[in-house]
C-alpha cells in the first residue's frame, strides 16, 4: 500500500494582527464616549471611595483614574481613585 502525502494547510500570518487591531480600535472606541480628558479636574462621587476632587491621570474604556490631593484629612493617602465616567462631574 502507498502512503499519501498529506497536504499542508497554509499557515495564516495575519490573524492575530487583526484580533490586535480589533481589540484597540474597540478600546479607542470605548475611551471615545468618556466626555473628559487627561488632567481634567473634575469631582467624583462614589458611595465606596467617597467623595473627592482630583485631575484625571488614567482613562481606560470607561473608568477614570484621579490623582487625589487629599489635604487636610489625615485618613486619606493621596494616590490614584478609580471612578466610573458616570459617578464624575466637574466642580461648580
């Protein structure tokens, strides 16, 4: 009996090129419909993190980073508190 030669499949090199591409366009798109930007002071509201005023440092999809002063209250370290876009406003 003849062996056959099992024929090889193309290799595709440009599949995970597209899944990356996707997955940043998807990111940009979700970034896109936060209405602040980077340094941005604004007043986030939050029944876990409290409330606080602080510049957007971090924006990624809908969450904003702020980058808190904390001054004049010993219980708070300053740092970075995350907040959903929706829970942000600015200061009057």
């Amino acid at each position: 009996m003849k062996d056959l030669p099992v024929p090889r499949l193309p290799h595709r090199r440009g599949g995970n090129r597209l899944a990356i591409m996707l997955a940043r366009t998807a990111e940009q798109v979700r970034a896109a419909t936060v209405p602040y930007k980077v340094g941005d002071v604004v007043l986030g509201d939050d029944p876990f993190n409290g409330r606080q005023v602080g510049t957007i440092t971090v924006i990624r999809g809908p969450v904003l980073g702020l980058r808190t002063a904390c001054e004049g209250h010993p219980d708070f370290v300053p740092g970075i508190v995350y907040y959903d876009y929706r829970q942000v406003r600015t200061p009057d």
